[in-house]
C-alpha cells in the first residue's frame, strides 16, 4: 500500500475505515517496531502512515483517518503542501548539507530574515536557527545568561519546554518526561501559572503576575534572573490561556528589572492561534522568541529570534551546531511561511475556531463531566473533570481518546493531569471534515459518559 499511495492535498478528503483500527498491516508492522525501536518511543496511536495530505492520514491498510493533531501541530500547512514539498524537493536536488558554520547558504540567511520581520516588534533583530524546539529553548537560555551575565531562569507551573536536561528541567510534569532521569541542570525556578479553570477565587491576569512576581522577588531575587521563559498558551500542560494581562504584566516587569522576556512559542506560532504569533494577541513584544513545529511544513528546523543587541552579544562560535538550519529544511521553512501569508492562514485558524468551539461549548452544556473548554484558533482543548468540581478525570479522556481512534479520527491527550482532550487540525483541513471529526467527538462523549 504505502509503495502505491502519493500524499499532499490531491488525497480524498473524507474517513474511511476498510479495517479495524489498528488493521492487520499496522499491527505486523508494531510487532517489528516492537523488536527494533527502544521501548521508550512509544506510539500513541499505532497505526502506520503511508501518505497524508489535507486533513487526512492514509494507513498502510488503506484506512483514512482524520488528522486532528498535524503531529503535535507541526503541519499546520498540511503534510506534502505542494509548495513545501517542491522546495525540499528542489534542494535536495542540489545539495543537502553544508554545515552553515563551514560553509554558508542564502537559505539559512533568508530564513532568518523571515523571521526577523515576521516576529513581534519592530527593533532590530537576529535569528538563530537550531532542529529542534528544545534546541531552541536551550539556546535562548543561553543567550539570556551570556547577555546579563546572570543564571537563574524562572519558569511556570505546568509549562513543558523540552526533554534535554535542561530543558527538562524547565518541564513541570514528571511522568513520562522527567522520571527517573535527573539530576537536572541548576538554577531553574517555577512560579504559579495563571490558570483561570483552577485558581482557587476569581484571579485577573494582573493578579496572577503579582502572585508570581512576587515569588521571584523573595525566592529568587530579580537580580538574580537571567530570564522568564513562558509559553503565551500552554501546550503539554494542558492549553492553558492565562488570564488577559498576566502576559504582559510580565513582560513590564521584565523590561523594569533588566530580565529578558523568552516567548516559547514552539507550539504557538505561525498562525496557529489566529496571529502569526499567540503573544500578538495582547501585543505582548518579547525579547527573545522560540519557534520550530509549524515553521517548515514537516522538516526540521527551529530558531531563536530576538533584540539584536542580546542576540549579538554572544561571541562568534558560541551558538551553532552541525546540522541546525539544515538547508533542505530552510527551503521547506520558506515554502511554508510563504504558504501561511498567501493562503491566510491566520484567517483558516480563526475560522477553524469559529466553527469548533460553538460545538465544544455545547458538550460543556450537554455534559458536567467537561469542567472547561479553552484555547484560539486552531489550537481549542476540553478539560475533563468529576461532576460537580474539578478533580481530573484522566480515565475519561483517555476513553475519549481511544472512541476517536478506533472510529478513524487522531486526537490527542495532553495536560499535567492528563485529562485534557487537545484539538490541533491542519489549518488547511476542509471545512466538511471538520465537522465529521466534531461528529466523532460528539459520538464519543455519547458512548462513553452517556
């Protein structure tokens, strides 16, 4: 199947289930990755691609399922987009390394380039480009220390920013991420996140910054702080959206006490929330800016991109790294972005909101067991609770979960908890299989709460 099978957009848009979900193809398959790939990568969902394209994934049993998570929102332009695809096709033709540190290429320059413009704010800025969202972080963390000559980096309660050591240790949730391999790096410290569903009494964002600005002051001491590094939405911890004005509380706090405003947003940006970047929506300007998963339509590449005078202030050779902005990679960032501007995505993801949410807030009315429907554009969730309060029901979403996937529709889990259902759909998914996933979901909460 996956020899006679060609992806992108020209695929059927619609679900078909020729199989059981896993099929028998998928399962032969699983026993072989079961044999060969270290038990630690572990699929959410074992079913095996063969093409993908639009909103659809095809499986090497000829089922087409739903794709409603774009791999952890990294597809945001669709999997094969033709331009992407073309682009990376067209590289690879010519040369598909370098090392930009031995000998550079315009792609890297006009990746960053992009960046630059298309971030927030209109001073000077650089880019770094690294492979991976953790890289990234790492990096900004980095660049923050050499810039203020300071080490400690505060971080939130609930937040996830990576699985390198350092990067697990800015992570709040333990299990799978962090069990059993520390010691982590130093001189992290987590403050309270505003989370509006779980605050104790009603907690304005201004309130929630005070709460955690005051932690630093007396725990940490802001002159001690090389950096906060935050995700404007929440994304393993659950898609959390801090009260309005918690972000830029921070940020005006930053700015007064000479601590550089890192935004991660790795799964957040290039339109996925309905701006280009989810901190535009408060016209929060950060410092430094962290981007990767939706930047190259599938390939990866990911980038620190900030003030210029902290980006410089690193010396030359100390940021870089054999492979980080990959050419080929380059060319498909390029692609995609100029995908996302001329196709308006920002607009699809509004849109895509538009139609989503309406019929998530109607489960909420339908059923006490959703305690909370959140989140922007493209990027909504569902927080499953026990009736009456909110104590995480983490068997109900997971039951959830599996009704999707047995009836062809990929969804995701995410939260500290583990009882949130998170909704990630290509921004270029047809509206009609939209509206089949959210009949599937509906089906599912039917079956499964009653």
């Amino acid at each position: 199947m996956s020899d006679t099978i060609t992806g992108g957009p020209g695929l059927a848009q619609h679900r078909r289930l020729l199989t059981e979900i896993p099929g028998p193809r998928s399962a032969e398959l699983h026993a072989r990755k079961t044999a060969a790939v270290a038990a630690g990568v572990s699929p959410g969902l074992p079913v095996y691609i063969a093409a993908g394209g639009g909103g659809v994934l095809v499986d090497v049993d000829g089922n087409s399922l739903i794709d409603m998570g774009s791999g952890i929102a990294v597809v945001s332009v669709g999997n094969a987009a033709p331009a992407v695809s073309a682009a990376v096709a067209e590289q690879a033709s010519r040369f598909t390394h370098t090392c930009f540190m031995v000998t550079p290429y315009e792609g890297y320059v006009a990746v960053s380039e992009a960046l630059n413009r298309l971030t927030p704010g209109e001073h000077d800025k650089r880019s770094a480009l690294f492979n991976s969202g953790a890289e990234a972080v790492e990096n900004a963390v980095k660049i923050a220390r050499h810039h203020t000559g300071r080490d400690a980096v505060i971080v939130f309660d609930h937040a996830y920013h990576g699985r390198t050591n350092l990067t697990m240790a800015m992570t709040a949730k333990n299990m799978p991420y962090k069990h059993r391999f520390g010691p982590f790096a130093g001189e992290v410290h987590r403050v309270p996140m505003s989370y509006p569903f779980r605050e104790p009494a009603p907690t304005s964002g201004e309130q929630a910054a005070e709460r955690a600005i005051t932690m630093i002051d007396k725990q940490v001491g802001a002159d001690n702080v090389a950096a906060v590094v935050i995700e404007p939405i929440q994304g393993e911890g659950g898609f959390v959206v801090p009260a309005p004005g918690f972000l830029p509380a921070l940020a005006a706090w930053c700015a007064e006490r000479g601590v550089v405003f890192v935004a991660d947003e790795i799964q957040t940006g290039f339109a996925r929330t309905g701006d280009m970047f989810a901190c535009e929506h408060e016209g929060v300007v950060p410092d430094l800016i962290t981007t990767a998963k939706g930047i190259a339509g599938g390939m990866p590449l990911a980038a620190v991109t900030g003030r210029a005078e902290i980006m410089d202030a690193v010396h030359p050779g100390g940021l870089g790294g054999t492979y980080g902005g990959n050419p080929v990679a380059c060319a498909g960032a390029l692609a995609a972005i100029a995908t996302i501007e001329s196709e308006d995505l920002r607009g699809r993801a509004r849109r895509i909101e538009q139609i989503m949410m309406p019929r998530l807030r109607a489960l909420a009315e339908r059923y006490p067991q959703v305690g909370d429907v959140r989140g922007r554009g493209a990027m909504l969730a569902v927080e499953l609770v026990r009736p009456g309060g909110t104590e995480p029901d983490a068997a109900l979403a997971a039951a959830l979960n599996a009704h999707c996937h047995r009836n062809g529709v990929v969804t995701l889990t995410c939260g500290t908890f583990g009882n949130v259902m998170r909704f990630l759909p290509p921004l270029v998914i047809p509206e009609e299989l939209l509206l089949d996933a959210l009949d599937v979901i509906d089906d599912a909460f039917a079956t499964q709460v009653g």
